[in-house]
C-alpha cells in the first residue's frame, strides 16, 4: 500500500502506518498528514514543509545550483553519482536541503528545510555549502534563522569532506548567534548522526514535532554496536523532552503559532524604536523611582511593621500568586523554554521570552502551586541543578539577543535530596550567581513569596532586588535555624524575629533597593491587584537600567554585591590595604 505521503491528496483511502485505521485521503490532507485517530504524524516533503509553514507566497529560494560532487569516484552496490542523479529525478529537487527567504506571520527570516527523500536527508558537501550560505545570509541581513532538520546522518560517499560540514555548519550558526540573531531549529522525524550532532542542536531554541526522533547514534547502531536494549520511546520528542534536550514539543498544526511567537520575539529584541519602548514614561536614571507616582517604597518608614513570624507565614501562603499566575497578569505574552541541553528539565523554574509594555524580556521564576498536586508537580519550589542550568541558558539567550531579564522568587531553597546532590547542586548554584554576576543584560530581580538561602540567591544576583509586602530573604528558614541555634524547633517564630528576613530589615539592610505592595489583605486575597502592582514595579525600575551601557551594569552590579558586609572588617589607618575597597553603603553603615 502507499504511504499516506503518496495518496493523502487522492480521494482515496489510506491506512495509517502507526495504528493502521483507514483514513479517507481528502481529510488527512486538511490535517496536514496527522492521524485523526491516532495522531502520528507522517513525513513531509521540503516542499510541503515550505507550503505549511511559510506565509504564502514568501518563500523565495537562494539562487544556488548543486553541481555534481564525487570526489572519491565512490561505488558501493552503485555508483555515488548515479544515486545522487536518481534522487534528483526522484524528488524533483536538486540536493537534499531547500534554503530562502520567508516570512511566518509577517516575520522575515532565512530557511533551511531538508527533505529526508533525498539520500536519507544526507548531510554532503552541497548541503553543508547550501545550509553555510543560508546562515550567513540570515547574518549579513540580520534576519532570524530557522533549520528544519531531517536526516540520518552524514553522507558516507563523500568520506571526511561530509564529516567536515558538521564543524563549517557549526561555525556559522556561531556567527549568526555572535550578531545577536534568534537562531531556530525545528527537529522532525527522523534526524540523527552529523545533523543530530551540528546545527540540529546548536541553534538558540529546538522546536520538536510531535512524534520525531533524534539522536546521535540509531537504535539499530546501539544494538548493532554495545547490544544494548531501549525502551520505546527511546529518542522519542517526548523522551528527548523529558532528558531537557529540546525547548518545545508542538505538534504539527501548532507549529506555526510556535515559531511565529519565537520571531516574534526575536524582532522585538531588536525593535528600532530602541530597548525601552513601551515603558511607561519616568525617570532615567537611578534606581527605582521615589517620586508620588512611583509604586516601589524605598523607605522602610512606609512599611507595616508586622511579626516577622506572620509575615513568614504570610509569604507562603498556598493562595499567593506563583509564577504563572503573574505571567498570565503582569505579563502580556510569555512563551516558555525547557531544558538544560544536558539532563532533565526543573519544574520548579519557568524559563522563557515575554513581552511586558512592549518590551521584550526574558523570564526566569520559580513555581509552587496552589494545591498539593500542583506544589508536588513543581517539587514545592525546590530547583533541582537543571533547573539552575535552565534559567542560565535562557539568560545567555537573552543577553546575545539585547533583552533584559526578569527574575521572580518564591522558593524555600534549593532542592536538597540526593539526585540534586549527584547531579552537583551546589556548582550550579555557584555558576549561577557567577554567571548573572556577569551578564551583559539587565537584570531586575523580584521576591514574591519566599526567598530562601542560597536557592534563591542564585537567581537574585541583579541590577536591582526587589521584595514583596510580605515576602521574606533569608539566609536559612526559620525552623531549620532554632533547631540548630536554639535546640528547639519549636522557637521559629523567635528565630525569624532574630534573621532579619522582612522587608523593612532588607530595605534597611540594602539588601534589597526597593519593596512591592501589596493590595490590602496581601497578594493571596487579589491576584489581579498584586499583578498590576508587580507589573508597575517591574517597569518603573527596569526603565532606568535600559539605556545604561551593559559593561557600567556589570560593574556597578559587582560593586553592589562586594559591599556586603564589608564594615565587618576594619583595616588601620597604619596599614595599607592590599586593594582599593568601595565605600559602604550608607544603609548599611547605619545599620
């Protein structure tokens, strides 16, 4: 029987190859060669790719011409060059990759959409030279970059040179990143070897279609070589989603919503009418404003001076708002991103691009819940180490591509089981505050609920730190600290009298530049209410930071953090410092 691919535009009946039902041609056309029954998706054609993902009539092909290419005058039970003449008769395409122009949603960009008929969708010296050409078109037009991959593999008949295209592909997909350009690689069924192994994997965001596979080795070489077994869903798109190797999984008909809200992204990252557009109007510069219009207090004065202990128990409460709910309110666009690229994917950190007044913005915040499902599906806020890894892929992301980064922190810590540990809970937290330290972006941190120790620290080292009403930092929670000082757990309440962890203390202590009001009854009484008000501070003390060089950010933000604690130390008068050491911060100084 023909495949679905042959017969599905035939009014005809065709028999899925997954669960085998018969499927009347006509309607599995209209949707877009997916079961209805089952959802497999069959292979698509280059061309047929162009037709569903494209805006029509944009695409325009790059003028190249594939001319023969047997170096190695190579014959196995074929000669090379007669296989390569049958495939383009076959497919009516001239190599194995179809590259141009085009636009998905009124976003321009460059495309590179291989076709698995040809050759197995072998990645050649042509291919290779074509995606090459492709990519660096997309960079000297500053256009985004979009591969859809398909392929088993480097072409054998054409020995090293083949194998050589997975480093040249590799360079020039680094290229394009260096010019601060969204790069977007859609993995569909099946993509293994060298393509696996090079631009595949190596763009900015990996897009999987439902059902594809991909890998470096096949399954038949893994039982072939070591004889190992796999389990069925092994390289699946929901496995590779599961092990963090990929940023989506989509199926066919949300695919160009998908890659249409990353561009559209990606082009406001690079909006002419510069990085701050869309704020509301305000100060520029300093840090948050001070003014009667301002939303964040700067003067402690002005806060309610509750119990610490009420207060702790107020910033966890299960009704505040989480993450998503402030990126569902405060937030006008969000579209996440999954993964570490090297284990798994945290379900206590939400990653991903969004848009607030305009202004595009990465985010990154850790996730509780409202119920006990929902707080043991986000491990209660506890990021494991790929969490941590996430929310620094998505910030190198945001920092090649000119955004600013948002931060939003409840969490009582850092996971601390035994995985966590093995998988080096403790470097990840280390890299991560190294590595916001450093980042070339701006970067507004937010304590919505509970910030606790060095969990939360790992996504606090900012511009500018904000906390909640209500919200809490400490250096360890209230329980764990009268057990150990006090050799009574019953003695939180007393221990968080004594951290210092509210927002008076850390507005005092500098430790924090400003506090985010609640609405009366606190944020768990009106979602609504603490959305605007987080979405206001958010834009008020972000603004000033927007047109601030990223080199004067870097340092200004090391400076911030080398002053804590630095009047503990007293150097004489009679010796020399062995280095220069900033001033003390007034704020800390009279505390």
């Amino acid at each position: 029987m023909k495949s679905a691919t042959a017969t599905a535009t035939a009014a005809t009946w065709t028999r899925c190859g997954s669960c085998a039902a018969l499927v009347y041609g006509r309607r599995l056309a209209r949707n877009l060669l997916v079961c209805p029954e089952c959802g497999h998706h069959d292979r698509l054609t280059a061309p047929q790719r162009v037709d569903q993902l494209f805006d029509a009539g944009s695409f325009t092909p790059l003028l190249v011409e594939p001319v023969p290419f047997d170096i190695l005058d190579f014959t196995d039970t074929r000669p090379y060059r007669r296989r390569w003449e049958a495939a383009r008769q076959e497919t009516a395409l001239p190599e194995a990759v179809l590259c141009g122009r085009a636009e998905i949603g009124g976003y321009p960009l460059v495309a590179a959409v291989m076709d698995f008929r040809f050759l197995g969708g072998s990645l050649g010296s042509a291919v290779g030279e074509m995606i090459t050409l492709a990519i660096e078109h997309a960079a000297d037009e500053a256009l985004a970059l979009l591969i859809v991959a398909t392929s088993g593999g480097a072409r054998m008949q054409e020995g090293c040179l083949s194998l050589m295209q997975m480093a040249k592909t590799g360079i020039a997909v680094q290229r394009h990143r260096e010019r601060g350009l969204l790069s977007i690689s859609l993995v569909t069924d099946p993509t293994y070897g060298g393509v696996a192994a090079s631009f595949a994997t190596n763009t900015d965001v990996i897009v999987a279609e439902s059902g594809s596979r991909m890998g470096f080795a096949g399954p038949r070489v893994i039982r072939q070589t070591i004889g190992q077994e796999l389990p069925a869903e092994f390289q699946s798109s929901g496995f590779l989603a599961s092990k963090g190797q990929v940023d989506i999984v989509a199926d066919r008909a949300d695919l160009r919503t998908c890659l249409s809200r990353l561009l559209a992204a990606g082009h406001r990252a690079r909006g002419a009418a510069g990085p701050s557009a869309g704020l509301p109007a305000g100060p520029s510069a300093g840090g948050p404003a001070s003014g009667p219009a301002s939303v964040v207090i700067t003067d402690p004065e002005r806060l309610v001076q509750r119990d610490p202990w009420e207060t702790v128990r107020l910033a966890r409460d299960i009704d505040r708002p989480t993450v998503r709910d402030y990126l569902a309110r405060s937030f006008d666009s969000f579209v996440e991103l999954h993964g570490d690229r090297l284990y798994g994917d945290c379900h206590a950190v939400v990653a991903g691009l969004a848009e607030i007044d305009g202004l595009a913005v990465a985010v990154i915040g850790t996730a509780k819940g409202h119920s006990t499902a929902d707080l043991i599906a986000h491990n209660f806020g506890m990021p494991q180490p790929e969490g941590y890894r996430k929310a620094m892929r998505v910030m190198s992301l945001a920092a090649r591509l000119g955004l600013p980064v948002v931060t939003l922190i409840d969490t009582p810590g850092a996971y601390p089981g035994r995985e966590a540990e093995e998988r080096g809970q403790a470097s990840a937290i280390a890299h991560a505050i190294q590595w916001m330290s450093a980042l070339a972006a701006p970067i507004v941190a937010v304590i919505t609920g509970e910030g606790g120790s060095g969990g939360a620290l790992a996504l606090a080292v900012a511009d500018r730190v904000l906390v909640a009403e209500n919200g809490v930092f400490s250096v360890i929670s209230p329980e764990a600290c009268s057990a150990i000082l006090w050799n009574d757990a019953q003695a939180a309440a007393q221990a968080a009298r004594a951290l210092g962890l509210t927002a008076p203390s850390l507005l005092r202590l500098g430790i924090v530049d400003g506090v985010v009001p609640e609405p009366l009854g606190g944020a768990q009484a009106d979602h609504a209410g603490a959305a605007d008000l987080l979405r206001a501070a958010v834009g008020e003390t972000l603004r000033p930071l927007m047109p601030v060089p990223t080199a004067e950010l870097v340092n200004a933000r090391r400076a911030r953090f080398r002053r804590f604690g630095q009047a503990a130390v007293a150097i004489p008068a009679s010796v020399p410092a062995p280095l220069p050491r900033p001033a003390p911060r007034e704020k800390e100084t009279a505390a």
